[in-house]
C-alpha cells in the first residue's frame, strides 16, 4: 500500500515509495499523466524508422543491382547486410538497455542511424552501401529492445491504453512505415525524369533520417529515463523525480532504512537467465513465435513485391499500387484491431487465432498455385490480404508484447534483444532460403512456410500455457518475487 500525506495547506496526495514494486504501480496509476504520453509516441516513432529502413530496399533492391552491376552473390550479401546488423544491435543493444538505462541508449541508436542513414543514400559503391545497411542494421537492432521496454514502462497494466495495447501498436505503426516507404517509391516514380529512376532508392534510404532527426530534437523536452529501471537500480530518488516532473505524481522516496535494502548494487546481467527454470518456457514460446514470424513475415511481407510480379505476372507499377493498397487494407487495419483485441483478451488466444487464419491462407495459396483466371487471382490476393491482416492483429503484434511483459525489467532488454536477434537469424537464413525454394517449388513454397504456421499453434495451444498478460511482473513485492524465483539472485545465475 502507498503511504499517502498532506503537503503544506495544498489537498493533494504524497506517495512515499519503497521499492521498483511501489514505482510500477504508481506508473500503472498515473500512465497518461503529464508528458508520459509523448514518451510512448517518441518510442512509437523509433518504431516507424525501424520498419522503414527494413522496407526501404524490398523494392529498390533491384535498382541496386542494376547500378552496381552485382553478381547473385552480392546482391544477397547487399541484402542481408541490414538483417546481418540487427542480429548484433539487437543482442548488444538488449545488454546496454539494461545496463546503462533507456534514455542514453536510445538517443545514441537514433544519432548512429542519422548517419548511416545519410551515408547509405550517397553510397558511390556497393562496399559503403553494404557497410552503412549494416551500420543501420545494428541502429535498428539497439532499438526495438529500447522501444519495447519504454511502451511497458510507461504505460498502465490494465484498462484502456494498457502496456498489451501500447506493445501492440507497434505493428500498425510497423505497416504504416512500410506503407509510407511505398508510398514514397510511388509518388517518386512519377515525379522523377525517366534518366534519373535509379534515385529511387537513394532517396527513400535518405528520407529515413527525418523522423532520427525529429527524436533527437525533441529529446530534451520529453525524452526521459525509465523511472522503473532507474528503481530497479536502487535509485529510488532519481524515478521519484521523474514521477514528479513526468507524470506529474507528488512522489518522494522513502528516508526508511528500507532504502538502503533497495538500493542494492545492480546484478550482473546474462543472457543465460532467459533459460533457468523460471524463464526457459517463457523463452520456448517466445522463440517459436519469433522464428515462426520470421519465415512467414519474410516469405509473404517482404517478398510480396517479387511474389506478385512472378507469380502473378504484374508490372512495375502494378506491383508497387498492390504492396501499397494490401499493406494499407489488410496489414494496417489489422494492426488497428491488435490494439483494440490486445487490452481485452489474452495473448495466448490472440495468438492461436492468429496463427490458424495465417495456415488456411498459406494453404489456399498452396492450393491456387499461379492463378490462370481473374476469379483466382482474386482469391489469391484476397488470401494474401488475409495472411497480412492475420499477422496485424496476431502474431505480428504479440510478438513484442509477449516477450517483453514476460520478463521484468531488469532483464527486459536482454530478453527482448534475444528474441530479436534469434529473428534476425531466422529473418536471414529466410532470405537465403526463399529464393532457392520459389524456383524449385514455385508456390508450392506456401506449403512448407505453412509449417510455421502450424509449429506456434502446437506450442501455444497444447504444451506451454503461460500467459504474460494475467500479472504486472514489474509490480510484483520483493518477498513475492523471492519465492517465485524472480529475485536479484535468479537474475544473477
């Protein structure tokens, strides 16, 4: 319980805190308050430029190829290069969130982006291109783990707005970039002289740097440091500062001798917590959801341009007004949904419901092959529309929401690092592979990525049941924590 008192003559509330716990529930109280919501939206925006730059080369890539006259070999190395980079940014990115705290973290990935960003559209050849992608690649790795721990840490456990919803709009805003990059490509492809075309690419790479450059001006007014990780340092006065100048909470730490148990030196931080006994199932199931993402996202999001010039035989400008219109009807509206299903239902059964539309779309498009008649290729785009809207309000959006409401705080980053990287891993033997399967199995290619469709419901359904929704992990008290095996020293092993 909060220990509340009178200031002076002034009728309002005093909270004294004690612990993370008592931060965490003030946090869930007061979510909305004062300037925490530009938090959120600054997180959300780190989001967009992820899903940007990951988009920028779907397309151009070919253009790329062109102007560098590349062999296969360096057209996947070019390719890969900014997966390559996020594998590494999401590990050590991951670390350095918990470590050294939110703030600094994601103000140093978003000046590190601006720069590669800037440098990859000016590429005079293919080495500096492939160098700055992967440069970018760990920009983007350093910053989902960073992003993800502020939309949990500054947002409620339950109601309207919760942290579920808050983690979930990270898939709509994830379409809408890529909507944005298309609609870019488009609107380029118009205005730009026929001699000038291979610009495309460059410009949208480039473009990428605005909204960095919009974080890092704004920092200063309403960029701040995650007063959860601040208490689960010990530093109960510096998150009761926040608290007061962020969301406008009248919070003081405790002058108790309680206050020097909680400020207790921070523990060593390793990957290996993510598989003691209290974490490792949480782990399974969040891995098999990445990876299953990954192949899936890979083989219909980020080759839908080249599925539907080959499968379906469709132009250049065919190919970028589809992308666009499926991204924009299908992916975005059910990120939309996401929101809204993911503050009142449990992620398990979001997820599985999820998962089954994704397979009987996979398997309809197994069946239709290439369409060879208008009414199929409608089926067949209305099937691809309802894999994206599936991935929109599913797997897409609990797969952030899972892992980082599944670990605490102190371990946040690295979880959420991990799982990312082991997508990054899965994302890159994805592109590798996919090429190879869609010329010696054509759409039969759909079949086997159906696996990953079938693999999570398995997991999820019948084997593993946690749901990292049913409790506020960070709002759990010490003694709790203690016999649960949630405490410093589990953190430590």
């Amino acid at each position: 319980m909060f220990k509340m008192s009178q200031i002076n003559s002034i009728d309002a509330n005093r909270y004294e805190i004690k612990s993370s716990a008592d931060v965490s529930r003030l946090v869930s109280k007061f979510a909305g308050q004062g300037k925490s919501n530009k938090v959120i939206w600054l997180a959300l925006i780190g989001v967009f430029i992820d899903a940007y730059d990951l988009t920028t080369l779907s397309f151009g890539i070919d253009q790329v190829v062109q102007e560098f006259s590349l062999t296969p070999v360096m057209t996947g190395v070019v390719a890969s290069a900014i997966i390559c980079g996020t594998i590494v940014g999401n590990l050590v990115g991951g670390w350095l969130t918990d470590k050294i705290g939110r703030y600094r973290v994601f103000m140093a990935d978003m000046v590190l982006f601006v720069i590669a960003a800037i440098v990859a559209g000016f590429a005079p050849n293919v080495w500096v291109l492939i160098i700055a992608r992967f440069i970018m690649g760990i920009s983007v790795g350093i910053d989902l783990p960073v992003a993800m721990s502020y939309l949990s840490e500054f947002s409620k456990f339950s109601g309207k707005s919760n942290k579920a919803a808050r983690l979930a709009a990270w898939c709509p805003m994830w379409y809408a970039a890529s909507s944005v990059c298309f609609g870019i490509v488009l609107a380029l492809y118009f205005l730009l002289p026929p001699e000038h075309i291979n610009w495309l690419w460059r410009a949208s790479l480039i473009f990428g740097a605005v909204p960095a450059l919009f974080i890092i001006f704004i920092r200063s007014k309403y960029l701040t440091e995650s007063p959860i990780w601040l208490a689960n340092q010990g530093n109960l006065a510096g998150a009761a500062k926040i608290l007061r100048e962020s969301y406008d909470i009248n919070a003081f730490a405790s002058p108790e001798p309680v206050i020097k148990k909680a400020a207790i030196k921070p523990p060593k931080l390793s990957f290996k917590v993510l598989f003691n006994k209290t974490y490792l199932p949480r782990t399974i199931v969040s891995l098999v959801i990445h990876v299953s993402v990954a192949f899936q996202y890979t083989t219909i999001a980020f080759f839908l341009p080249s599925i539907l010039m080959r499968f379906f035989h469709t132009d250049v400008l065919t190919t970028i007004t589809t992308t666009l219109g499926l991204n924009l009807l299908f992916a975005f509206t059910g990120g939309l949904l996401g929101i809204y299903v993911a503050s009142r239902l449990a992620s398990r059964h979001i997820l599985l419901v999820g998962f089954f539309l994704q397979f009987i779309a996979l398997i309809v498009l197994s069946y239709i092959g290439e369409p060879q008649n208008p009414y199929l290729v409608y089926t067949a785009i209305i099937m691809l529309g309802l894999w994206l809207f599936a991935e929109g309000f599913g797997p897409g959006a609990q797969m952030m929401v899972y892992p980082t409401m599944a670990y605490p705080a102190e371990i946040r980053g690295i979880g959420v690092g991990f799982n990312r990287a082991v997508t990054g891993v899965a994302q890159a033997s994805a592109m590798f592979l996919l090429p190879i399967w869609m010329a010696r199995y054509q759409t039969d290619v759909f079949l086997i990525i159906s696996i990953f469709a079938v693999i999570p419901l398995v997991v999820i359904g019948l084997l593993i049941k946690y749901e990292p929704t049913a409790q506020d992990i960070d709002a759990k008290d010490p003694e709790h924590d203690k016999k649960s095996g949630l405490d410093a020293v589990a953190v430590a092993d």
